[in-house]
C-alpha cells in the first residue's frame, strides 16, 4: 500500500466510521459506538480540509469534501 493523501483520508474516514458503529472494530471484531471519538476523527479531517486548502488537486479536494460531508450527516442522524 502506498502511502497518499486518499490513505490517510480514508484512514481517518475508517477510524470516524467505526466510532459512530458504523463498522467493526478489525482488532476486535466489535461494533461501538463513541460519538466524541466520531466528532474528534471528522474535526479531524475539517482541520486537515482548511490546512491543505489551495495545495490539493481538484480530485483530493472532492474526495476530501465528500468524505467530510457523508461522515456529517451520519453523525447527525445518530
């Protein structure tokens, strides 16, 4: 696996899903859900969107954005 822009927003897109019990945990198999761990991995990713402004291809910003934007509004909805 290459080490990219995508991979580190998709592991942080992961670590958001599985705190709002949205996949199992891959250690351990088990689905929780902590909503602050949730909201700290999307902030997360909110700070990463605002710091790399203007340094990202037109496609890292979409996937980004999107990312960001589908994790909101499962938080919402729990």
């Amino acid at each position: 696996m290459e080490a990219n822009f995508s991979v580190l927003t998709m592991s942080l897109a992961s670590s958001a899903a599985m705190a709002l019990g949205l996949a199992p945990d891959p250690q351990t198999g088990k689905t929780e859900k902590d909503k602050n761990m949730a909201k700290f991995n999307i902030d997360l990713l909110v700070m990463l969107k605002e710091k790399t402004k203007g340094n990202l291809s037109s496609d890292e910003q979409k996937f980004l954005e999107t990312v960001i934007t589908d994790l909101q509004l499962k938080f919402v909805k729990e």
